[in-house]
C-alpha cells in the first residue's frame, strides 16, 4: 500500500514540528525575579523532600541545584535578569543554583539542612546585612 502526501497533508504533518522548533529560533527571555523565587522554592522543596527520604544533604543540593540550572540554561539560555545581558556558563548556573537550594533549604526546612550549614548561611546573611548600601547612581 502507498501514501500518497499531497502538500496540504505534509503541511498538516509538518505543522507541530513548525510548532515546536519556532520558539527555538526567538531569543528566549532572561530568567526574571519571579522566576528565579520559583525556581529557588523549587529546589529548597527537593532539598527538604530528598532529605526526608535520607537522601545525603550534600547529594540533594547537588541534584536540585542541577535540575534548577538545566532549566535556566534551557528555558531563559542560562540568562537571568538580575544578573546582566550576559549567558551565564552552565559551571555559574550551577554554583548559584546550589547556593539558592541551600538558602532556600535553610528558610523552608531549616531542620533538613545540617547544622554546620545553617550557622554558614546564617553567618553570610549577617554579613551581608551589615555592607552598607551601594550608593545610588548619579543621573
């Protein structure tokens, strides 16, 4: 038996993979604060839920940071707004990720993240609190 595909068949067959590659070709927006305060709660909640279950504190951050990274990289091509224009490589996603799961872990389940940890974070948000404000911009 022979299909025939006349051209408002292949059209309608080609359609979804247009569809799908079309998005591909726009330049994908940066990461934006309300996205990236998601992403964090994402991976704060898969730090608490992989500790739970006994996962190793260190191997939880390491797969939430991961997974929160792949998806700057591939939903915003690893750009995030408060940071700048610039792409950031997967190594800086990572790294950030990281240390946004882990803050985020310390907020959410603070009991789940170990000890020495939590003194880390809570030693680097008081120092943090105490650098004066960067001085406004001249106009």
């Amino acid at each position: 038996m022979r299909v025939r595909l006349n051209a408002g068949r292949l059209g309608l067959l080609l359609l979804p993979l247009l569809l799908w590659v079309a998005p591909l070709s726009a330049q994908a927006a940066p990461a934006s604060e309300a996205d990236m305060s998601l992403y964090t709660r994402i991976a704060a909640l898969n730090v608490c839920i992989a500790r739970a279950a006994g996962t190793d504190f260190d191997k939880a951050v390491a797969i939430a940071g991961e997974t929160i990274a792949q998806v700057i990289q591939g939903q915003h091509e690893g750009r995030i707004a408060q940071v700048g224009p610039k792409a950031l490589s997967m190594d800086e996603l990572r790294r950030g990720s990281i240390n946004s799961a882990v803050l985020g872990a310390v907020e959410v389940c603070p009991t789940e993240v170990p000890a020495d940890v939590r003194k880390k974070v809570d030693e680097a948000i008081k120092t943090r609190g105490a650098q004066p404000a960067a001085p406004a911009k001249k106009r």
